[in-house]
C-alpha cells in the first residue's frame, strides 16, 4: 500500500496545479494500492473549492476504488495529538498526523506527496522514515 497525502491528490484532479506533471507521472508507475484517510480528502477538497469539476474527479476517484479510505477512531486520537505537539514547530497538521498515524499503524513506509520537507522529518514509529513519491 502506498499512502496518498492531499498535494498529490489536488495535483492529479487540477491540470493547471504545478505538481501535475510530476504527480501524474509518477502515478503509472505504482503498482500498490493507494489509500488515505478523511482530513486528507477533506483538505484536498478544501483546496479544490475554487474547482467543482476538480472537486468532482477527487469524488470519482474515491467512488471507482482508485483510491481507498483508511479508517481512524479514537482509539488513533492520542497518538494523532502526540503527533502534532511533537511536531508543533512545523507545525504538523490534522492530515499530516493521521497519515503517520495510519503508517504507523498499517505499518506502511511509502507515501505520494509533494510535501517532502515535512514528511522526511516525520518518523512514524516502527517503520523509521518514509519512502516519498515522487
């Protein structure tokens, strides 16, 4: 499984975002399942509120199985709250927590995102660092 950040996501969906190219070239070349969690669609959709049409094939990519969901509970919560006190001078986001949180968890070390700063400092536990894409 590869794990799908919201940049990735916005990118693909938007022919006129700056990561499109990359992103959807990298996209052929993973043979895993892709899956995220909701404060990643949910940021995703956020960034495509100026675009229904966008907002639209996010839609579609969830509905044709593109691209799954990852379940989060409150069982995840204190280790998502860990997260961001831990990582309070990035600041970490919601999206960004439960990702690490679900790698964590799924034990998952690759994941798509353009945010590369960020996810090379994170270190989810058990897996130590991510794999970024692309």
């Amino acid at each position: 499984m590869v794990l799908v950040d919201a940049g990735p996501l916005v990118a693909l969906v938007n022919r006129n975002d700056p990561h499109h190219t990359a992103c959807a070239n990298v996209l052929p070349q993973i043979r895993e399942p892709l899956a995220t969690v909701w404060p990643v669609v949910t940021e995703a959709m956020y960034l495509l509120h100026s675009s229904s049409r966008a907002q639209r094939a996010l839609w579609e990519m969830l509905s044709a199985g593109a691209l799954s969901l990852l379940s989060l509970d409150v069982d995840d919560c204190p280790r998502m709250r860990e997260l961001m006190w831990k990582y309070r001078d990035l600041p970490m986001d919601l999206a960004d927590a439960a990702l690490v949180r679900a790698a964590e968890r799924e034990r998952v070390r690759r994941i798509f995102t353009i945010d590369r700063r960020d996810f090379q400092l994170y270190r989810p536990q058990r897996i130590g660092r991510f794999e970024i894409l692309p």
